[in-house]
C-alpha cells in the first residue's frame, strides 16, 4: 500500500484555499493509503508566536482535522513536535544541503521580502519539511500549488542522500487537485488566499460565521465586463469564485457557466454564499462537538505512538548508513 504524508501549520485561521488544496485531498487519500497527517508546530515557529495562541491552534487544527472528515482509524494523526526525529534529521538534511537551493525557493523568497531580516528558520524551513516527509517512506504528498517546489527540492535532497550513503528514503512525489491547487484572495485575486494576510476578507475561514462568509463573498474582486466565464488570466476573480463554487458543490466548471449564462455577478455571488455556508455548517457542527472533548487529545497521544516507531525505524537506518555508532 503507498503511503501519505502530508501537514498544516497551526497558525489559525485555516481557510477554504487550505481545504481545497490540502484538506479535502488528505481526506480522499485515507480511504486508498496508508496515510499520516501532522499538526506542524514545529513549522509555525519559523515565525514568532504567542505560547498560549500555538498551544490554543495546534489543538484547533486537529479538531479540524477531525471535523473534515479524516478518520482516526483510517489515519494517524499528530504534532510534529512530539516525534522528535523530525528536528534530528532536518539537521542532518541540513548538512547535506547548499545554501544555494535554498535560496532559490520562492517561498523564502516571498516571506522574507515582507521582513527586513529573515529568520534563520523561515530559510531552513523546507528542510524540516523534506525531514517530516522523508522519514515516514512517503510516496505521495498532498499539498496546495505553492508547496510543489519544496517537494522538488525533497526528491533531490533523498536522491543526493541515496547516492552518497546508499538507498535510505524513498523518493516522494507531489499530488495536487485539478481543481483548485491555489484558491486565489478574495479581495486581489492575482495573491493566493493566505492566512496571514491582514485583510480578513481576503478569506474565508473554515470557522466564519454564515454572515463573515457572505461578507467576504459579496466584496469580492471580479471586473467589469459583466460575462460569467473561467478565464484565470483576464477574469481572475469570476474564476477563482468558479472555482470555490464548483468545488463545494461538486459541479463542474463548464456546467456552472452554462448555469450562469447572461446572469449578473451578483446572482453567482447570493448563490456562492448560500454553497459555501451549506458545507461549512456540517464542519462547523463536528468542529465544536470535538474540540473540547478529552477524545482529540487521546487521539494525538495514539497519533504520536505510532509515528515514533515509523521515525524510529527510519532514524536507525539514517545513522547506520551514515557511520553514527549505536551503542
Ligand atoms: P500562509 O499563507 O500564511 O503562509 P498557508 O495558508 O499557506 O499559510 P499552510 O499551513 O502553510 O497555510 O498550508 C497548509 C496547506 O494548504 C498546504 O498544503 C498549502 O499548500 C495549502 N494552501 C495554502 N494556501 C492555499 C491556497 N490559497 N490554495 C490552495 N492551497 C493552499
Ligand atoms: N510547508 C507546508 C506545511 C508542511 C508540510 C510538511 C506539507 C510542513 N511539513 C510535510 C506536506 C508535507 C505548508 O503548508 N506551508
């Protein structure tokens, strides 16, 4: 059976761009893999964060995670920073990277622009990441759009390992949605919706209120040539709102602009709310029956069992192959 792999940041305010372009996959892949979601905490700290929010976060990603639909029979679920192998070869990756790949990542690139000195972290990050991903024989990682390009560095970093040290990893491989890889910001929808950004309207959280979500929706960015038709280079709002649409409500793009032929804007965005508040109802609902249950925490202690042993088992082959003594 193959394996999956993947995580989310507890940075809160996870979001439909989140959902489409990971979430709603990691749930489609338990049902066919043997698959392992993680809370990345470890991650979170690339950037400064209050104690109390991340310990607050990192247990609303998991009652997230729950309320989507991933099943705790069928997947492990846990925090990265209770396993820590992830932190021990993230280091050793780190030795046997170039500084120059890292440099090249546009997510670093990106996030470190914003700052006038970057965090040594935010720099390192996909290494860490390479490190959760490599140490579970991951085959497949389902990821948004965004994160293709760390995954690519993952393959080299395990390929350039394998052939100084002898097969150790296996080589991973990107899957993303065909529709939907990157959900776009609702207010400029040439950015990709973000959980930072400071504009809340950009987005819309999978916690918003029925009349947040209507808000957001009806402020969209679209144009003014009035046509209800998929065109991301010219019309980049109207299809991102296709896009979202055609997800929640499970109809095609083509039909939906045939749906909406000589109609108005104003038409797709009422109907759009309405698709999108129906969806987020039922998580909604799940969402607050398990988050202050005793269930969440147990399932994260069982979660954290059996990822240590997987990262054990490949942590004493790392050293083995390279020459670390075992006692
Ligand atoms: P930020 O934008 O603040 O950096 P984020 O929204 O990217 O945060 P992450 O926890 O880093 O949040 O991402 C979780 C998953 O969601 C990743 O697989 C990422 O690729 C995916 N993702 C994030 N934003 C989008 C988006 N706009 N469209 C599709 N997928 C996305
Ligand atoms: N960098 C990812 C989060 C992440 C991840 C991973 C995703 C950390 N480790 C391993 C897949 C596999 C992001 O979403 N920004």
């Amino acid at each position: 059976m193959k394996r999956v792999f993947s995580g989310v940041q507890p940075t809160g305010n996870i979001h439909i761009g989140n959902y489409i372009g990971a979430l709603k996959q990691f749930v489609e892949l338990q049902e066919e893999m043997d698959a392992i979601y993680c809370i990345v905490d470890l991650h979170s700290i690339t950037v400064p964060q209050d104690p109390r929010a991340l310990k607050q976060h990192t247990l609303d990603v998991a009652a997230l995670y729950l309320s989507v639909g991933l099943d705790p029979n069928k997947a492990i679920i846990f925090v990265q920073s209770t396993v820590p192998a992830h932190s021990e070869l993230a280091w050793i990756l780190t030795c046997n990277s170039y500084t120059g790949e890292l440099s090249r990542m546009t997510q670093f690139k990106d996030k470190s622009k914003e700052r006038e000195s970057a965090p040594t972290g935010l720099f390192t990050y996909p290494l860490l990441m390479a490190a959760d991903i490599l140490l579970y024989d991951t085959d497949i990682v389902p990821v948004g759009n965004d994160q293709k390009q760390h995954i690519e560095l993952t393959r080299d970093l395990a390929e350039r390992f394998n052939n100084k040290y002898g097969k150790t990893f296996v080589i991973p491989e990107y899957r993303g949605t065909k529709v939907g890889a990157r959900i776009m910001a609702l207010d400029e929808p040439t950015n990709k919706m973000s959980k930072s950004a400071e504009n809340e309207y950009s987005r819309i959280s999978l916690l918003d209120t029925p009349e947040k979500v209507k808000k957001s929706i009806m402020r969209a960015t679209t144009d003014s040539d009035g046509e209800i038709r998929f065109d991301e280079k010219n019309k980049p709002g109207i299809s991102n709102l296709l896009t979202i649409y055609s997800v929640f409500s499970c109809l095609s793009i083509q039909e939906l602009e045939k749906k909406y032929t000589g109609c108005g804007y104003g038409q797709l965005k009422k109907d759009l709310v309405e698709v999108v508040n129906d969806s987020l109802v039922d998580i909604q609902k799940r969402y607050f029956d398990i988050r202050e249950s005793e269930e969440l925490k147990r399932i994260l202690k069982d979660g954290t069992e059996k990822a240590q042993t997987i990262a054990e088992k490949t942590m004493k082959r790392v050293k083995e192959n390279l020459g670390f003594i075992t006692l």
